[in-house]
C-alpha cells in the first residue's frame, strides 16, 4: 500500500492537478478558522498520452469582437 504522499504525487503526475481537498471544512465555524486555503493547482499545458491527437484545425467562435476557441477535448 502507498502512502497519502505517494498517492497524491500519483493523482498530480496523472491529471496534473492538485487539491487541497484533504482541509475542506466540515463547519461554518472551521471554515472561519481555515488555515490553508481551499483550492486547486492546475498545469493546462500537462502533456497527456492518453489523449488522441486532433485531426482538424481549431473551431473559432463565429462573432467578430470574440476570439473564443472550443476544446475539443470536454
């Protein structure tokens, strides 16, 4: 069995996110007292292998003042 460190390295070298979900407060009380704050560390440019490549150019959103792209990876 692994440890609660070697876990979380685990869940952040697969997704690339870490939580600090392990101090979510359970009271309004303990949430006046939190310490760390509740949240999440993302890395967008974390390279996936699991992920196929996409076949055809970026989808634009078609109004003239957004520059919006769709991800067509959600």
């Amino acid at each position: 069995m692994a440890t609660f460190a070697e876990y979380i390295a685990q869940n952040e070298e697969r997704d690339g996110i870490r939580f600090s979900w392990n101090v979510w407060p359970s009271s309004r009380l303990e949430a006046t007292r939190m310490v760390v704050p509740v949240g999440a560390l993302f890395t967008p440019l974390k390279e996936r292998m699991d992920l196929p490549p996409i076949q055809y150019e970026p989808v634009l959103c078609s109004r003239a003042t957004c520059r919006a792209v769709l991800n067509p990876l959600w």
